[in-house]
C-alpha cells in the first residue's frame, strides 16, 4: 500500500491560509507564513506544501 504524496501549491503571497480544502472533511483554517530567508512551508495538519514564486 502506498500514501500519495502531500499537494504542493504555488502561491505569490508569503501569508496564505489553509484549511484543507475538502469542505467539511478538511481541517481548521490556520494562517501560515513563509519566511523572508526561505521559498515554502508546509502545513502542518495536511502537510501540502506552499511555495512562493513572486508574479
């Protein structure tokens, strides 16, 4: 049996909010922010990965 891999998102913004996307099966939404000295963060209830790329 294998786990898929955790969802990796690119956003613009260094402050983004997840909540698990999947509506009433998701999880709270917690506001992350990715650091000035790095690119991603990851969330720590679903684990996607956030990875900034400026527009």
């Amino acid at each position: 049996m294998t786990i898929p891999a955790p969802e990796t998102k690119t956003v613009s913004k260094k402050r983004i909010a997840c909540d698990g996307g999947e509506g009433a099966l998701g999880h709270p939404r917690v506001w992350l922010q990715i650091p000035a000295d790095a690119d991603s963060i990851e969330c720590p209830y679903c684990d996607c990965k956030f990875i900034y790329q400026a527009d």
